[in-house]
C-alpha cells in the first residue's frame, strides 16, 4: 500500500469524523435552543422577557445580539481551546434563545401551530439543501459575495424600519428565508471543502446561525398567513 493511498485514506478518514462531529453539534446546539426555549415558557420566564424586549427600542437589542454573534463567531474560529470554542458555541445558542423569546411569545398566543409549522418548514428546506450539497460536491463559496452584501442591505432595512416605524412585511421575510437558504448552501458547501479537523464547533455554529435565520422568517411568514 503506498504512502499516497494511506495519506488519502487518512484525509477521508479524519474529514468524515470532522463532519459527524459538526452535525452532532449542529443537533445539539438545536437541542439545547429547544430545551432553553421550553424551560423558559414553562418558567413564566418567557412572558417577563417578551414583554421587556417589546419595551424597548429594537436597535439596542439588535446590537447586543449582534456584538454577542460577532464574539462568539471570532472565538470559534480564532481560538484553539475547545473550551473556549465550547463556550462562544453556547453563549450564542442562549443569545439567539432570548432574541427568539418576543417572537415565539407572540405567535404562541396568535398564530397557533406556527412554531411547529415553520419548524418543520425549516428541516425540510435544511436537509434538502444540505443533500444538494452533498450530492453534488459543489462548492458554493461563489455566494459569499452575495451574502455579504444582502445581508448588509437587509441590517440597514431593519435599522430603518425601526428609526422610522414602517413594516417590512411579507416579501422581506420570503427574500430573507431565501437568504437563510444561500447561506446554508455556503456554510455546508464550506463544511465539504474548507473545514478542516478541529473546527467543528466553529462550523456548527455557523449552520445553527443559518437555520436560525431561516427558522425566524419562516416562522414570520407562517404567522402573516394566520391574519
């Protein structure tokens, strides 16, 4: 058996754990979202939380969130420590929770059977584009341009519709889950080809952000529908 083949063997071998590992993490990081988002409705927590976010001005909640995902995302990718990877990977888990809290308390008490509709709309379109991905072996690193750029054009959106009181409505959010979608086809695409051993959890984190994205508009498109 020659050094090549072995060489190679060991490269299939090592990347096919890496990408076990990421999934694994993935399922967790969306393990542990669902069992803190029950813990706090069950609580009462969930009530005092919405209602305290609905309070206040949208842009400084965006801001904090945004300033926790941008730290969480360096530590994953900068710092070796699994520790601190570990810790970023759940700091943002529990950010993205408590972002999440205003809406699911809203279309819990309005919109019922939007959670689990947009749920499974969301695990649908994740394992399809992954299998499109994987099936194809392409490499989507083209779209991140695109991301990018949209996703700067959608913040300044927002930051808009919130300093002047307008709703960005339905369209917005189907060009967001789009958006979500690309960004899954990047993230996996980048799981397949870039990834390497020990980033793992720095790839989770970055496919739990995407679904995330996904899962909020979805759930905003299923609530506009029950109008």
């Amino acid at each position: 058996m020659s050094d090549g083949y072995q060489a190679e063997q060991s490269y299939a071998e090592a990347k096919a754990d890496f990408i076990l590992k990421t999934y694994g993490h993935l399922l967790g990081a969306v393990v542990l979202f669902t069992l803190i988002e029950v813990w706090l409705f069950q609580s009462g927590w969930a009530q005092t939380i919405a209602q305290s976010l609905l309070g206040v001005n949208w842009l400084f909640v965006l801001g904090a969130f945004f300033i926790v995902a941008w730290l969480a995302s360096h530590l994953a990718h900068r710092i070796e420590n699994p520790a601190v990877q570990y810790a970023a990977l759940g700091g943002y888990v529990l950010a993205e929770s408590i972002i999440f809290v205003p809406l699911l308390y809203l279309a819990d008490s309005f919109a019922p059977g939007a959670i689990e509709n947009a749920a499974l709309a969301t695990i649908i379109g994740f394992v399809v584009l992954t299998a499109i991905v994987f099936y194809t072996r392409k490499n989507f690193s083209f779209l991140a341009p695109a991301l990018m750029w949209g996703g700067i054009a959608a913040l300044v959106l927002i930051v808009c519709s919130v300093l002047f009181g307008f709703q960005l409505g339905f369209v917005f959010s189907v060009v967001m889950v789009a958006y979500a979608g690309a960004a899954i086809l990047y993230d996996t695409s980048r799981v397949l080809h870039d990834y390497g051993p020990g980033q793992h959890v720095a790839a989770a984190l970055e496919l739990f952000a995407a679904v995330a994205l996904m899962f909020w508009y979805l759930l905003q498109i299923f609530m506009s529908s029950d109008d």
